[in-house]
C-alpha cells in the first residue's frame, strides 16, 4: 500500500477553538426503529448535517466505512457546516475488514494504490477545507495479535501515517502486548479508548497514550445483553446514566492533557441516544453548549 498523498499534508489546519471535540459516530439514521427522526432532528429537516452542527463541533464519517466517499459529498459537506467544525472518516473496510468486504462485494479483498488514491481522493475536500480531524482504523474483535495481524497494521500506519490516524482495536491479544502501544507509538498513531460490554477477549479497559497530537474514544454503549445477538440498532440501545457521563468524563480529561486534540464520538445511536449523551458530557467537561432540541424524550 501507498503512503498518503503529499496533497493532503496540510490537512492539521483545522481550527484550534477546542481541544476537546465532541460528537457522534454518523449523523444520519433516517429509517428503522432506532430512527433519529422526532429524537433529534424535528419533522421535515432537510439539512441534517447544518442541523446537527448547530450542536457539536464534530462528528465521525460513516459511510466512508461501506465505500470511499465521493469528493462532490464531501465538498457537500465542508458547505453545510461552520468553520472549526470537524470531520473524523472511518478507514474503508477493504483495508480493516477484508472478509467482510468479501462477503458484501463478491470481489477479493486485495490492496493496491488506486484503492488508497481512491479513498484519499474522497476525503481530500474536507482536507482542503481544513476540516479533517483524522481517519479511524477501525479493526473488528476477530482482528489478533498475530504475525498475519500485525503485519496488516503496520501496512495501515505506513500507507496513512502521515494523516492523524487512530486505531481501534478490540481483541485483549493487543493490549496483553506492550510491543503494540510501541508499534502506535512509533507512527503518532492514537489508541482508540473504547466503551462497551466487557468481555473474556475484550482489550484492557485502561490503555497507554501512544500519540502526543491525538487522542480519540468511541462509547458504544454497555447493551450486552443484545450485543451478540441484536441488529445494527438494537445493539447500541444504551442511554449512559449521569453517573457514567460521569466517569467518562474523567477518563477523557485525563487523556486531553496529554494530546493536542482529543476526539469523543458517542456510538450508542438508539433513537439519538449519542447526541443526547454527547451533550451530557459536554456539559460534564464543561465546554460551551447551545443545548438540546426540546423535541428529545427523557425516558429511554
């Protein structure tokens, strides 16, 4: 794989208005059951994303995990939001989840350099509009630390090191090795501080900072009861308690002292659970907030 393009190197221009950035993981859940519809954005709104970015001051790109994003989107969307307003994109799942894109596409899952231009490309007018917070690798929990697995990360930091990157992994074989906090390290390459139900081969709850420009968490929610066997809704039906807020506030103070930038991204997307808690902890961290639509129910 290619090293990112030299086009993108200025994509650190963004605004330094916060250190702590605040979202959610997609803004755009139109359909089904857990629908932000009458939760979050009020009936008839058009400019979902204008809308959201009314509220938060970043959010983390989706749809760039299913496929590279078109340029005209993304230019899109540097349009529809405000200066300082931030873009996070999910890593294509070709390079993170290759036996997942098989299954979706038919096609074999091998790596070449118009796949990373192609995804670079798609992200490029966030870039140019300094509006690229960073990318995520987002690996799956089958994802091991072994020689195969190693070696497909060390391939992602190389290809897109020069980018702010943050690397979520899952399994406890990562975290179990400080060889993998050296690896990251070595590239500026942020762990991904994650939340969710705690199980046997879950990675350690605590783990070490491994880049001084960036630290980045992802609070899924703690629904294991549905986890396994839930669907892309149901699994991330959590609404986190003030208490919790609470604790996650702790841990992302502690973090945000070491980097430059720290990334928060609420992933619990059940009938706009995330925005709701995105807002609880902003006002926990006590960073500026305009408040919530009234429109969004107090019980879960």
């Amino acid at each position: 794989m290619m090293r990112a393009v030299a086009s993108m190197e200025n994509h650190h221009e963004y605004s330094e208005k916060q250190r702590i950035l605040v979202g959610t993981s997609g803004w755009s859940y139109p359909r089904g059951e857990g629908s932000w519809n009458g939760h979050f954005y009020p009936p008839g709104t058009k400019n979902e994303l204008g809308y959201f970015s009314q509220f938060f001051s970043c959010v983390e790109i989706n749809s760039s995990f299913y496929s590279p994003v078109n340029p005209a989107w993304a230019s899109a969307w540097a349009s529809k939001t405000p200066d300082g307003f931030v873009f996070t994109a999910k890593l294509w799942q070709k390079f993170t989840h290759p036996k997942m894109f098989e299954t979706a596409t038919g096609e074999a899952a091998a790596i070449s350099r118009d796949d990373v231009d192609l995804f670079l490309k798609g992200i490029e007018p966030l870039a140019a509009a300094g509006k690229l917070g960073a990318i995520l690798a987002q690996f799956p929990p089958s994802f091991e630390n072994t020689g195969g697995g190693r070696q497909t990360l060390e391939a992602v930091l190389k290809t897109f090191g020069d980018l702010p990157i943050a690397v979520e992994l899952r399994h406890r074989s990562w975290s179990d090795d400080p060889a993998t906090a050296e690896l990251l390290s070595a590239y500026d390459a942020a762990w991904v501080q994650t939340d969710e139900p705690r199980f046997s081969f879950s990675i350690a709850r605590e783990l070490p900072a491994t880049s001084e420009r960036l630290a980045y968490f992802r609070f899924h929610g703690r629904n294991a009861a549905d986890w396994w066997t839930g669907n892309n809704e149901t699994r991330y039906r959590y609404l986190y308690s003030q208490q919790e807020i609470e604790e996650l506030a702790g841990r992302v103070k502690t973090s945000a002292a070491a980097a430059e930038k720290t990334f928060v991204f609420f992933n619990n997307h059940w009938k706009a659970y995330a925005p709701r808690n995105a807002g609880d902890l902003i006002k926990a961290l006590q960073l500026p907030f305009a408040g919530l639509p009234l429109l969004m129910p107090s019980q879960k």
